[in-house]
C-alpha cells in the first residue's frame, strides 16, 4: 500500500489506499490462500488523518478521554455490506 501513497499526490489519496488493498488482495489470490482477512489503515500525510478498515476491525481515536469512531464497522446488519455480500461472486 505504502508505494501506492508514495507514487500518487495529496488528492488521489483515497484511491491510493483502495488501490493499495486491491493489490495486497490480488497478491493473496495468486498464492491460493483462503480464509478472512482484516485490516485498519491508519495514515497521517501533510497533516491530514487518513483511516480505513477492511474486514471485522474498527479504528478509534480517543478525545478527551472518549473513544470516537474513525472506521464503520463491516458486518452483515448494515445494508450495504449485505448487499455486498449476497452479491460476491464465489469461484
């Protein structure tokens, strides 16, 4: 992930984290591994806190003593992530 932040500028941030999971998948793939994964990225650049999660993991930042939420959890309950789900491709 990190060469993906590296070779891309401030803006395309985003992409550059998204693109840096898809590749770190695709890597996973070609070694024919199965099973879950999970991950919290967590990535401060030029001053700016950039949070992600894939999978059963979440991201908190503590405030004042009160932990605060970065990341929305992926579980089958939110709709999105269902819909996600129940229109995953299975080989």
């Amino acid at each position: 992930m990190l060469d993906e932040v590296v070779r891309r500028d401030e803006s395309d941030i985003e992409e550059a984290v998204k693109h840096g999971y898809l590749n770190t998948d695709s890597e996973f793939l070609k070694e024919d591994l199965h099973g879950g994964s999970c991950c919290v990225t967590a990535l401060i650049r030029n001053g700016n806190l950039v949070v992600s999660n894939v999978g059963d993991c979440r991201a908190v930042i503590s405030r004042g003593g009160v932990a605060e939420a970065l990341t929305s959890d992926h579980k089958p309950s939110r709709e999105d992530e269902r819909d996600r789900i129940e229109t995953q491709v299975i080989d």
